[in-house]
C-alpha cells in the first residue's frame, strides 16, 4: 500500500492489496454473530433474509457496506474487475 500524491493522506491499494483486504473483510463478515444468526434465502433471482432484531441488522449493514461503497478498493465491481483480468490474463 502506498500514498496516492505527495500531499494526499488517502491510501491508495494495489490489485493484490485489495483482494486481500477483500477476503479480511468477508472473514470478518462471515464470523460475526448477526451474520450467523440471520436467515438467508439465497435463489439466482436475488437473496432475502428474515426480520431479524434492529440492531443486528444495523450491525451487519455497516459491514457490508464496504462491499458496495464505490470508494472502498473491496468494491464488488473492483473485485470482479480484478478477477476478471487474472482469468482473461490466464487464458493466454
């Protein structure tokens, strides 16, 4: 991890930097106990879960929300995007 610019103090992550901090961030997802305790439906169509109480639902969502904030280097689509050029890279 390095510095974006000389006076910038926001770090800035390499490809292998964010896939790493991507598989912290899903172990730490997957080990909390509202992750554990909430009752998911996943189907090809989409995922739903059932009412669960408040604050465990609060709890999970400031988690996950690093997984979908377009200024998270654990973005899914930056993810994908990683993953996408290793395979395409790969193929060669």
């Amino acid at each position: 991890m390095r510095l974006k610019k000389k006076h910038s103090k926001a770090p800035e992550f390499n490809d292998r930097d964010k896939l790493v901090l991507f598989f912290v961030r899903m172990d730490e997802l997957t080990n909390r106990k509202y992750y554990k305790q909430i009752d998911w439906t996943i189907t090809p169509g989409g995922m739903s879960l059932k009412v669960v109480d408040d604050d465990l639902f609060s709890a999970f969502l400031l988690t996950f929300r690093h997984f979908y904030a377009k200024d998270s280097p654990t973005e899914m689509d930056k993810i994908h995007a990683i993953l996408s050029r290793t395979a395409h890279t790969l193929r060669r």
